[in-house]
C-alpha cells in the first residue's frame, strides 16, 4: 500500500483553518477553490468534482474537532482503496501546520495522487493565507 504524507505551515489561526477544514461541504469555496471546482453533501459523504474533471464520491469517516482532524475514503474508477486525513496543528504566533496523508492501492497510483495533493496543498495555502490577512470588518 502507498502512502503519501505532505506538510506545510500556513499563517493563520489554527481555529480559523481549521473552521475551513471542517466545512466538509464547502471545500470547493473555502479551501481549495480551484482544485475543487464543486463539492455536494450527499448522506455521509461527499461529491467532489476537482478542476481536472475527475468525480470522487468521498466518504466521510471523521470529523474530530478536538484533534482537529478529517478522515474521508474514496474508492472506485481505478483506485481499490484510499483512506485520506488532513489534520491541523496550532504552531502558535499566527501559524499553523498542516498535514494531508493518503493511503492507497493500487501503489502504482501513488504518483498521480501525489500530484493532485500537491496541487491541492497549493491552493489551500493560497485560500488560506489570503483569508487570514484580509481584515475583519465590523458592522455598525
């Protein structure tokens, strides 16, 4: 079984990203906008269509906000099994730590996946970071 581990800080408040993280139906406009150009609840999963035009029907096995961690699976077309987590750790100072791992087989998919992790690790550090250096507006 391949497995893919990717890290990276992020400024920002790890209670914020992780409200992002959280907001399972949401990812397409909160997270990674972009890699994610659609994402539909349906029951205890969800449909994401990623900017490349793949659809995945995603399982959402947990979602721990005292870990401050999301565990989803999906399987089909040619994957036999992926089991995914993205947790989000404070690294105190405004900064935070993300971590995506990926398991999967067959283990010669193990580089397009990594791939779209990449892809999709860039764009949440870019929605992410944007979000946290935009000012708050207070209404009056």
């Amino acid at each position: 079984m391949a497995t893919i581990r990717r890290e990276m800080q992020v400024d920002g408040d790890a209670g914020a990203i992780w409200d992002a993280v959280r907001d399972i139906g949401a990812i397409h406009r909160r997270l990674v906008p972009g890699f994610v150009t659609d994402c539909k609840l349906e029951g205890d999963a969800r449909i994401v269509t990623f900017g490349n035009g793949i659809v995945a029907r995603e399982l959402i096995v947990d979602v721990d906000d005292a870990a401050r961690r999301v565990v989803w699976s999906a399987s089909g077309g040619r994957l036999t099994h992926h089991n995914a987590s993205l947790q989000v750790f404070d690294e105190g100072g405004g900064r935070s730590r993300l971590v995506w791992i990926a398991d999967l087989l067959p283990n010669e998919m193990a580089a397009p996946i990594a791939g779209m992790i990449d892809e999709g690790m860039r764009a949440m550090k870019r929605t992410l970071e944007a979000s946290s250096s935009s000012p708050v507006q207070s209404v009056q």
